[in-house]
C-alpha cells in the first residue's frame, strides 16, 4: 500500500510539473484593449481587433476605450454610464441581453486563435457588469440573466446573425443587478466540435430570459446592458479562475518575450524556490495565493538569481508575478508548495 501510496504522489507532482506555467487563452485581444483606431460613438467593436458584430444590422454593440470622451464612449465616464474597467485597463464592450421589443439582442464574436480539439476538456470565463445606463432623467434599465459565451464552428455577421435558440456553452442563470462590482461567469466544457469561434450575448428568447422590473419614479425598464471584460478559454482552469486577473492588460502570456528569460525551480518545492535571470535585472517579485491575496513582495536590484523563503506558507498552488523594471514585461508562473 505505501508503495502505491507513492507513486500516485509521484505521479501527482509530475502532472503538477506539466502545467506550471499558465496555459494559453485562446481569444485574440481577450481584454479589448488593442484596437485599429480610437472608438468616437456607439456602434464600433469592429475597431477592437478582431471583433465584429454578430448580430442583426440594427443592433449597435458598443465598444468603449479611455482615449473616447467622457461625453461618448469613454472609460470610465461615458454618456450613459460611469463603470472603470475590470483591472483598470482601459476598454470593454457594452451589449443589449434584453429589450421591451421582442427577442431583441446583441451579440459580438472573434475568431479563436486555434480549433478547439474534440474531446478535450476547456476551461471558459468572463467578466460582466450591468452598465446602470441613466442619461440624467431616466434610469434605462432593468436586470436580466443569461448573458453568456457560446462556441460556433462559423462566423457569423449582421445579415447571418448568431442564433437566438436557447443554446449556449455557459451563461449567467440568476439575473446580475450589480452596477458597481465585475462579476464572474465560468465553467468548463468538453468540446463536442472543433469550434473555431467565440460570440458573446444572450442566446435565449424572451420566453426564457427572467428579467427585474425596477421601481422608481425614473425607472424605464427598456433595456438590459451589461459591459462585459477579460474573456478566457484555455485548457488551464487556473488562467480561466482568477488567473487571468494577474496578465498584462494587452498581452498573452505566450506572446511575453521574458517568459524565455526566467527560469523558477525547483518547482514544486517545499522550502525555497529559485528565479533565475539569463541576465542581471531590476525586478519585482511578487507571490499571490489560489485566492488572490498577496502574500510576498520582493525587489531584487542588478541581480540574475534570487531565492524565494516558502517555509512559512502554507501547502498549495501560488502564482509568482515577475515584472522586470528594464522593459516592464511582465510573467505569469504557478508555484506548488508540497
């Protein structure tokens, strides 16, 4: 018995040792802060790379950046709304789940950086907050749920919009009502087809998306508008739980060129563990436990090795953030403390 106790552990920390580093997110532009040109009214997530529309030519999903005006599409001030991006960045996008007309959505896709592979298990989230749009004398809204992700194995654009059937990969089941606080939404799937595309939205009809009607003297009761931020599917359920929370703003962990330049061991480890430099840095350290809570702050100056003191931590997953003061690039690393 204890033989086979051990090599299940043994086993355990080899597959441990495969996925310390983040996996890759395989949505392109996935916090919308890259663009072609500066957003200037409503109607404009095609100027977010890689983003289009995805439903009908009368529906106007809304990209808002910090450089747009306050008194347009601006972060965090715009005409309708004042919201600061998830990790105060500088973009998301807006969309209608729900309006008084009839089934009336909005809906916006990208196409994925690679298929996904039948039978492997993904990971998906993103993040989501009702917009609270009141233009000074009215209050628009009134909270819906099922704002969700779906995968499609074609693009779809405003003369073949995505569907409205009651299908999705994950949504929101109760109605969100926080104007204030990111919430968010994730699971996971075992993809079924090799899904090449990602559409954000509401893909359920009235008959079964529940709304909250709201009671106030300005209260309109119209429209359903949720901002939506940081989307995520990878096969790392770390990166789609949380993870994401800790990755430069506009660039994947893949595409970090320090990535290559930092090596951590031993890893796992009980006691210590290294980071090595290939050259010497001024740099930051800094440890977050599975929850998000910072617990190590280290500045290392014009060194290319440094140790990390574990010893007082608790067993557990850790993600180390290095961020070098020559070229502010920034890496992402699990660490497992046995």
């Amino acid at each position: 018995m204890k033989t086979l106790t051990k090599i299940f552990l043994l086993f355990l920390i080899y597959n441990l040792i495969l996925n310390i580093s983040f996996g890759q997110n395989l949505v392109p532009n996935f916090s919308f802060e890259q663009m072609s040109s500066c957003p200037t009214t409503w109607d404009e997530v095609n100027l977010s790379t890689g983003w289009s529309k995805y439903s009908n030519t009368t529906s106007t999903p809304d990209y808002y950046n910090s450089c747009a005006a306050s008194n347009t599409v601006g972060i965090p001030q715009s005409y309708l709304l004042y919201q600061k991006d998830h990790r105060n960045c500088g973009a998301y996008i807006g969309l209608v789940t729900w309006t008084a007309n009839p089934n009336e959505r909005e809906h916006i896709g990208i196409q994925l950086i690679q298929p996904l592979v039948i039978g492997q298990k993904y990971y998906l989230s993103f993040y989501t907050v009702m917009g609270g749009t009141d233009d000074g004398t009215f209050y628009y809204e009134s909270p819906s749920n099922n704002i969700g992700m779906r995968l499609s194995t074609v693009a779809y654009n405003p003369t073949n919009p995505a569907p409205i059937d009651n299908v999705t990969h994950l949504r929101s089941i109760p109605v969100i009502t926080d104007t204030a606080n990111w919430v968010r939404i994730s699971g996971s799937i075992v993809a079924d087809s090799a899904y090449s595309y990602l559409i954000l939205g509401n893909f359920y009809d009235d008959a079964n998306t529940d709304t909250t009607t709201l009671n106030c003297g300005s209260c309109q009761n119209l429209v359903s508008y949720y901002l939506i931020d940081d989307v995520c599917l990878s096969t790392d359920s770390t990166l789609c739980n949380g993870g994401i929370d800790l990755l430069p703003c506009n660039v994947s962990v893949e595409e970090n060129e320090l990535n290559n330049q930092v090596n951590i061991f031993p890893n796992p480890t009980n006691d210590f563990v290294t980071v090595s430099f290939k050259n010497n840095q001024n740099a930051q350290l800094i440890l977050f436990d599975a929850l998000g809570k910072m617990v190590l702050r280290e500045e290392i100056i014009n060194e290319s090795v440094t140790k990390i003191n574990l010893t007082s931590l608790p067993k557990g997953y850790y993600i180390l953030k290095v961020k070098s003061d020559y070229n502010k690039q920034i890496i992402i690393k699990q660490i497992v403390k046995l």
